[in-house]
C-alpha cells in the first residue's frame, strides 16, 4: 500500500460518516470502518477490494438499487439503529456513497412530529382558553374554546373583532399595564385573576391568565402566548370564604377575626375616638341545656337584633364566640354616652325571649373600655374590656362595669395565684378539711365531707371560695379533684369502717374520661370498700351532657360507690334526674334550712323532698344546720342525716383521727375502772382530762 493511500485510509477512518468510494463496476476501491460498521459488513472487507453489492446481497438479501443523486436507501437495523445512504457519480464515472447515523436525527424528527400533533390537539381540544398574541396585543391565534368563550364563531371573527386584547377587555382599565409590567419584570404572567367583560356581549366576567413570550432564534421575543381559565366560579367562593370569616353565619354579625381587623385599623388612626362594650350573656347555657339549641340559636339572634336598635348602624357588632359579643361604638358621642348605652344593653338583654309558645330569659354582663383612654393598642384595649367584664360578672352580674386600672392589678395577683395553684399539690400544700354528717335520731357521726383547703405560704389557710373558681377556669380541676379523691380514700380507710367520706366533683371532672379510673385506683390503694366513698355532683353534670353522665354514674355504681345529688331543690329539672338516675342520696340545699323556722314555705319544700326521696329508696341530708331548732323540725320531718356547724366545723384529717383515739381511750378507761369503788366520779375525772 503506497502512503498516500494510507494517509486517505487514516483520513477516512478519522470521519464520523461512512465514506465507499467505488469503481463504475460496483467493486469497492476504498473504505472506512466506519462505513463497514453502519453497514453492518465484514470489518476484513476494509484491507481489499469487494464489489457491494455481491456483499450486501449476503447480508442483507435483495440488492440495493442506486440512484443517480438521491437518496438510496433509509434502514433500520434490529437494534433500534436508522442508516440513511447518499449516493452520488463523479466525473471519472466512479460512486462515492455516504453512509450516515440517523437514528438521533429520526427520534427528533418524530418527537417533534408528535409534539407538533399533541400542540395541535391541545390547542383545538383545550377546553380553556389558548391564545397567540404580537407583542402590542393583537391576536394571532386563538382556539375554539376562547373564541367561544368571548361569544364568537370563528376565529377569524374573534380576530377581527379584537384589534387589542386589552382595549375593552379588562373592566379595570389599569389592568392592561399591569400585565404588561408582569411580563417585563419577570417574562411571564402567572395566575392573573381579572374581570373581563365577554367582547361580544359585554357580559362581566372573571379569569385567571397565565401568559409568556415565544423566543425567536436571536433570543428575542416574537409573540406572547397565554391561556385564559373562567375563574368565576373560584372567585364566588372566595368572595363567600371572605364573607363566612367576616360574618357569624347564625346572627349576621361580624365575625372574630373581621373584628379584631377592624379594631386593629382603629386603633392605628392616631384620630380615632371610640368606646369598646364585651358583653357575655348570663344564663344562656341554661337555655341550651332545657330548652334546646335551636332555642339557643334563637336568644343568640335576637341578642344581635337588639343591639343593633341600640348603638346604631355605625356601630361594628361582633359575635366572639359562644355567648361572647363585642360592639365597638365610634365617635366622641359615643364614648360620652357609653355608661347609658351599656346600661341600655343589660335593661334590653334581660328582656326575656319568646319562643314557640315558651320564653327564654338571659341577662347580660358588660365590660367597657376606651379607646384612647384606657389602652394604647388593640390587643390591650380587648384585654382591659375583658377585665372589666369579669368585674361584672364576679360583682353579681347582670350589670356593667368600666375599666380602671385596679382591675389590671387583682388580674396580676390573679395570674400569680394560679401559678402558684399549680405547684400545690406537688408542693404539698393541698390538705382536706372534714365536717362530720350526723344520724339525725341519735347524732352519732355516720360520715364525712371532705372540704379542699390550701395552705398558702404566704397567705396562710385559703378555703374553697377563695380558689375553686379560679381552678375550674384555668382547667384544673381534673387533677385537684383527683388528688381529693385519693387523699380522702386513704385517710378514711385509717378511721372505723362504719365511716364513709363524701367528696364534691366538679362537673368538668365528671365529664373527663379518667374519672372512673381515678376512684378505682383511689379505692385499690387505699383498701378501701366502695361503699364508704360518695361522689357529690350538682345537676350541672347532667346538663353538660345526660349520654356522658350516664354512662359514668353506671362505671361508678359498678365499683359500688354512691352518687349523692348535691343542691337538690335550686335547680330546673331535679324531679326527672332522680327518675332518670340511680342516686343513693340527696342534699337539701342550706339556703331551704336557713328559713326553716322562720318561712313556712321552706319546710313545705323540705317535707315533700323527704318523702318523695323516701319514697324512692333515698337517703336525705340536710345541709346547713347552725341551730337546734332546726334539728329538731328536720327530726319531726324524719329527715335521715344532718350537716352543719352545729354538730362540728370542717377540721384537719388529724383532730378528726385524735376524736376517735379519744374515744377509744374512754372506752378503755370506762372499761377499767367500772367496778373500782367511786368508779362514777373517777370516770368524770378520766374523762375531763381526755
């Protein structure tokens, strides 16, 4: 092989075509490897001369017919490969054919095909709006689905009609260069909510956009191109969300969270003048609980009515939640006049509402704030309308109290006892105090009803009054309850077993889903029969939810525990309760006792609560009894026990121990000295010192 023929064999090889050059007879005078490979022919072919044909008809079968100039052949190989062939004469009368790799070449030819057809078929087929536009707005294209939508047949009468797309086509007439400042600053716009008028009928509408340049091969725009999706579906709901978070869908009135808005914005205007009424109703969950939530539903409307008659349109009313409003009155006038419209607002409030033949009465405490006199921002302006709300409600209710700035001060001592409530029982500062319950025939103590003291470190003996309030408030309760109920199963478990312990639970206790679990480990620690506890509850815990209630009284009764139905007689529907429940007891209320010798009335209730409770297997313990006369009625009515100061004062757990270690001792000394000589005067004398 010369060299030059070697320096055109390496130059050829070097090539990423296939390159055949061949004699006029069809014999191959030179070749790359490449050209072999493609071909998918012998790799030795490359070292002599072969005629292609005769090879190609032994790999591939048929020959290959060749044309002058043209493309003789495209084949696709087992392997997924495409080879296209270009054959071309040359002047001395030899062929050169290029043999090329067009798999890659084909894929994309094909790809762009089915992008092409699935465009088309977007385009025609969208059922949202797809457009082309010059980038000054005019419309290039436009498919069915918009033209339909702007009311027109064609595309070329939609075209036609609308020589701009933002010339009449947003109802806000800023909006055109809105969206033009969208596409210079960021090359797009995306979800563009607009309202548009429908060219064709000038019908108002709305829609999200979404818009974006087509690039030309310099890099610079072309067209713009967009879709258009009715949004006026989307934008009623948004409308209808607003308007449900900025109304009470019940009364009308103006939502929480609108009114925290609104008295947000007041209270940045350095100008603003205005009073702030916090009112909760009085009485209303008794309304619930008897008559029902409907009725409920109704007071809670009517209350918006007659707001609205007495502070005026200007006025923001607000339902908070539950039972809980807020008005806000503006003006100087107002904040003048606001001790006068808040006690319009407890007059008209207390006025009972009629309901399908029945009347439901609530009342109304109110607290008032100013604005800007009583706080600087509107978080502390609610916080001090708040306050003097509790003021009215812990003065008595009914009634309307203005802030000042003692009521922040009680809040603070307030906010520090609760605190340290919180530590007590950990801190051991929890103690029961019992006051002992009397068989009424014979005065001999049966039992005892454990009363929660607190021994503060610095306030000393705090009693019940002065923090079960304050404990149910802060949701604690459950976990003070359920310390009362072990301590006083572990302490009565040390006294004769013919003395049981009664002791009060909340109502938010009794509702709680450990209840049951608490008294069952109480009574497994302490050893202590169930029979000897009894669970004091109010008719509050039935009203709060009679399926919850029910279903405890059964778990407790289960454990052999009594339930004994505290206040009898000062509630709404006792006489059903006890139909309707198991109780073992109830307790006349201390506000019947106290006018028993002195209200005729009083001891009628208190005879006929005997015996119908007698009648129905109950046992009855008057409370409250501070005199002998009335021990003495209650015996005449055969009223079973009796509590009062006048058989003991609640005391500690370890006086009420040393009574029985005293009797104990007398009993000993009794026993010692009975047949001793003057036995009778030594036995004052034992006794005296015991």
């Amino acid at each position: 092989m010369t060299m030059a023929l070697r320096h055109l064999r390496a130059m050829l090889n070097a090539m990423r075509h296939g390159i055949i050059l061949m004699r006029p007879d069809g014999t191959v005078e030179t070749c790359n490897t490449k050209a072999l490979d493609l071909l998918q022919l012998p790799a030795s072919l490359a070292d002599t001369p072969f005629n292609l044909a005769t090879e190609i008809s032994t790999v591939w079968g048929p020959k290959v017919h060749v044309h002058d100039g043209h493309r003789a052949a495209l084949f696709k190989w087992e392997d997924g490969r495409m080879v296209d062939i270009h054959v071309d004469r040359v002047a001395a009368g030899g062929i050169v054919m290029l043999i090329e790799d067009v798999t890659e070449e084909h894929h994309r030819a094909q790809l762009l095909r089915r992008t092409e057809e699935e465009y088309r078929s977007l385009f025609e087929n969208a059922v949202y709006g797809v457009y082309r536009d010059t980038l000054d707005g005019q419309p290039v294209r436009a498919n069915p689905a918009l033209v339909k939508y702007n009311g027109y047949d064609s595309e070329e009468e939609y075209i036609a009609a609308i020589r701009a797309r933002g010339s009449g086509w947003y109802v806000d007439p800023d909006r055109p260069r809105v969206f033009q400042q969208m596409m210079k600053a960021e090359g797009r716009v995306r979800d563009l909510v607009s309202e548009i008028y429908r060219h064709k009928t000038r019908e108002k509408l709305w829609i999200t956009e979404n818009a974006w340049y087509v690039m030309g091969p310099d890099g610079e725009p072309l067209y713009i191109e967009g879709t258009i999706l009715d949004a006026s579906e989307r934008v009623r709901s948004m409308v209808e969300v607003e308007r449900q978070a900025n109304t009470d869908p019940l009364t009308g009135a103006v939502s929480r969270f609108h009114f925290m808005n609104k008295l947000r914005d007041l209270t940045r205007d350095a100008g603003s003048i205005f009073v702030l009424f916090s009112i909760d109703l009085d009485r209303f969950k008794e309304v619930n609980d008897i008559l029902g939530h409907a009725a409920g539903d109704t007071v809670l409307k009517a209350v918006v009515t007659r707001l609205r008659a007495i502070v005026g349109q200007a006025a923001i009313i607000a339902r908070l939640g539950g039972d809980e409003f807020a008005v806000i009155a503006p003006g100087n006038d107002a904040a003048l006049k606001a001790d006068m419209t808040a006690q319009e607002i407890v007059r008209m409030l207390r006025v009972p509402v009629s309901i399908v033949g029945q009347t439901a009465s609530v009342g109304a405490s109110v607290g008032i704030a100013l604005y800007p006199g009583h706080a600087a921002n509107a978080k502390e302006l609610l916080n001090h309308a708040d306050l003097a709300l509790y003021q009215a409600k812990a003065s008595g209710r009914d009634r309307a109290c203005f802030f000042d700035h003692a009521l922040k001060q009680r809040q603070a001592r307030r906010q520090a006892l609760e605190t340290e409530l919180r530590e007590a029982i950990p801190a051991d500062q929890l103690e029961l105090y019992y006051q002992p319950i009397v068989a009424a025939e014979t005065a001999r103590v049966v039992g005892y009803e454990a009363l929660m003291r607190w021994n503060h470190p610095r306030r000393g003996l705090l009693g019940p009054g002065e923090f079960i309030q304050m404990a149910e408030d802060a949701g604690l309760m459950g976990e003070l309850g359920n310390w009362a109920i072990d301590r006083a199963c572990r302490q009565i478990a040390r006294l004769p077993k013919d003395v049981s312990v009664a002791v009060n639970v909340s109502p938010n206790q009794f509702r709680s889903s450990g209840i049951v679990n608490a008294v069952k480990m109480a009574l497994k620690t302490a050893g202590l029969a169930g029979s000897r506890l009894t669970l004091e509850v109010t008719e509050t815990v039935i009203l709060s939810g009679e399926s919850i209630a029910s279903h405890v009284m059964d778990e407790l009764q289960g454990l052999g525990v009594k339930l004994a139905l505290d206040d009898f007689g000062t509630g709404y529907s006792s006489l059903s309760y006890l139909q309707r429940y198991a109780f073992s007891k109830v307790k006349i209320d201390r506000s019947f006792v106290a006018g028993i010798d002195l209200k005729p009335k009083n001891l009628c209730i208190i005879r006929a609560i005997i015996r119908l409770a007698q009648d129905m297997g109950m046992d009855v313990i008057a409370e409250g009894i501070e005199t002998n006369a009335q021990a003495q009625m209650l015996r005449a009515e055969n009223c079973g026990y009796m509590q009062g100061y006048l058989f003991g004062k609640p005391k500690a757990f370890l006086d009420v121990a040393a009574d029985y270690v005293v009797q104990d001792l007398r009993k000993v000394v009794d026993r010692s000295i009975i047949t001793a000589p003057g036995h009778t005067a030594a036995k004052r004398t034992v006794h005296k010192h015991l």
